[in-house]
C-alpha cells in the first residue's frame, strides 16, 4: 500500500502557511517545500521528512498535526477540494471524495461502510507515523465543516495509534467527538442524516467543468502500481505549460535522464510512446467537451499551435481532430 501513495504538490501549501502563521523563518524546510508545485507529485518519505522538521521546529507541542491540519483550504486538496467545495451536500461531497481520491494519494484507500443509521469512512493502517494522520484527519474534518452552515460534529474518531489521557483530551476538544486510538484503522463515523446536509456554497457548473478535468487525469493513468503512473501524472499537471521534456520530468521526480529512461524501457515503453500515449489519451477526452476548441485543445496538451497537434493527432488516428470530434463525440474510439 505504501509504494502506491503519495501527496499532492498542492499539500505542500498546508505546511508553508503553518509556518507563515506561527512566524517561522525556517529556511531549510521552506527550501524544501519550494522544490514542489501544487500540481506535482511529493512521494511519501519527503512528506513525511517535512512534517518531521516541522515537529522539531515546536518540540514538545502534543498533537501538532492537528494545528497544522486546522489551516486547510480548498487549494491545499488541488483539483479534489475544489470539487468537494462545489458540490450539492455533504452525500455528494462524500461520493466526490471516494471517486477522485486517487488524485490526491495516488491509491483509492478510503472504505465506506454502512452500520444502520451510520456510516463509517476508513482507511488502512499506514506506517506513516501519528503526525501524518492527524494533519489528515484534522484537515478533512476542518475542511468539510467549512463548507456547511452550523457543522455538525462527528459521531466519533479513530486512530491506530495510542495515546495517554492528555493527548487524548486533546484530541477531543479538537474534533468536538469522542476520539478512540488503538484502533484496526483510521476512522469518521457520522450520522446517515448529514448526507442531505446542502454545501454552503454549491456550483453545479464549476462542478461539471471539474470532474470534467478529474476524468481526463484519472482515465488518463495506468492501473496503481505501475511505475508510469507517476510520470503521466506529472505529465499530465505540466503539458500546459509547455517545454516538456524527459530531463524535466526525470528532474522532478529526483532522478537522472539516464535511470528515467532505463525505468520506462523495463515497462516496454519509451519517453516517446509514454508522451504519445498521455497527449492521445487526453485529446480523446478533451475533445469530447463541445465548450474547448481544438485551439485550445492543442493549448492544453502543449503543442506550440493547432498545425502540430493536428498533425500529431492524424498520425494517432488518421483524422483530423474536427472530423473526429463529430464522430467520437457519437462514441468513436
């Protein structure tokens, strides 16, 4: 489980800002948080070597993460918040989140479960270590309380890990809940009736713009654990940028051009057939929505103009993205 997840780039902000509002300097976490954009990818041992620094930075401060957590906002969660912020109610929320998980950890990890009139949201256990879970849970819970007039506050919480009578008070005066540690998994167990609860501020038109989006990156990625699933997901946040390269991309994900490619030739792939395959993938989704234009179209996928992504896309399918626009749009593939 732990080799499929990773965090957004985007999540890196939550730990920048805690240092903006605590007023520290702290130029070597800083530096390494600089090192991610919103839309990269951060693997896990990164992560969890900030939070560790973080720690340090206030040693002796119980549950920290939660602190931390408490910071969140929708640009923190990338595409994902966004999404939940605009949905209808708090069921929709839910389901938003279940779907397009996979965007923020690189795994679907959340397990629903229905217990009469409760409902009961888990996750496995992971040797991510007790920070790392409450800057999770603590953030979840803040998030989605914003995002409703008088939030309700959950049935109870749970976490794997132990915790002595003081961090537990702790815990409870956060979440305003019963808090139980020891637990199989990390929990949130709510009323069913909160599902019909309506988001403060609902926008079914950004929504569909959005998953719109969120099905192009998540039809876009390889089955989990495959080892490029990592580089189209990194491709996929810099093709509108333009300029993408193997250096680039090898760069970001802190290895050389030579070991990227070594990688990519063991999955029978080369830099090319991996570029080719993403920008297919996402021209059949993008020009499936009659709202872009192929000029846009080509924009988003990082060609220069529309003449070379037409060309490229007849060398792919032997048509021209207007023909097949008319005709995929009636299901061809």
């Amino acid at each position: 489980m732990n080799g499929l997840m990773r965090v957004t780039g985007a999540w890196t902000g939550l730990l920048t800002d805690w240092l903006d509002r605590e007023g520290l300097t702290a130029p070597r976490l800083r530096a390494q948080l600089a090192r991610f954009a919103p839309d990269d990818v951060v693997p896990l041992p990164a992560w969890r070597e900030a939070l560790a620094q973080a720690a340090a930075l206030r040693p002796g401060v119980p549950a920290l993460g939660l602190q931390i957590g408490a910071g969140v906002q929708p640009r923190h969660l990338g595409v994902l918040g966004y999404l939940v912020a605009a949905s209808d109610n708090l069921g929709e929320a839910m389901r938003v989140y279940l779907s397009y998980e996979r965007l923020f950890y690189g795994a679907n990890l959340a397990q629903v479960s229905w217990h009469g009139d409760e409902v009961d949201i888990a996750w496995p256990p992971a040797e991510q270590g007790p920070m790392f879970n409450e800057v999770s849970i603590g953030a979840l819970v803040t998030f989605m309380s914003r995002q409703v007039d008088d939030p309700p506050r959950p049935l109870r919480i749970s976490f794997v890990h132990e915790a002595d009578s003081e961090l537990r008070a702790r815990y409870e005066a956060f979440f305003q809940c019963p808090v139980v540690f020891g637990d199989t998994h990390t929990r949130v167990r709510i009323p069913v009736s909160y599902m019909q609860i309506p988001m403060r501020h609902p926008e079914p038109g950004l929504r569909a713009l959005l998953d719109g989006q969120a099905e192009a990156l998540l039809r876009a990625l390889p089955e989990p654990g495959d080892f490029d699933q990592a580089v189209q997901r990194l491709l996929l946040r810099v093709l509108p940028e333009g300029g993408v390269s193997v250096h680039r991309l090898a760069k970001m994900m802190n290895q050389s051009e030579r070991t990227l490619q070594r990688r990519l030739g063991d999955q029978g792939l080369t830099w090319q057939m991996l570029l080719d395959r993403t920008r297919e993938q996402l021209a059949r989704q993008y020009l499936r929505d009659p709202a872009l234009s192929v000029c846009e179209v080509a924009m988003m996928l990082g060609y220069s103009d529309q003449s070379a992504f037409t060309k490229a896309f007849k060398r792919w399918t032997a048509d021209t993205p207007q023909a097949w626009r008319m005709r995929g749009a009636r299901g061809s593939v």
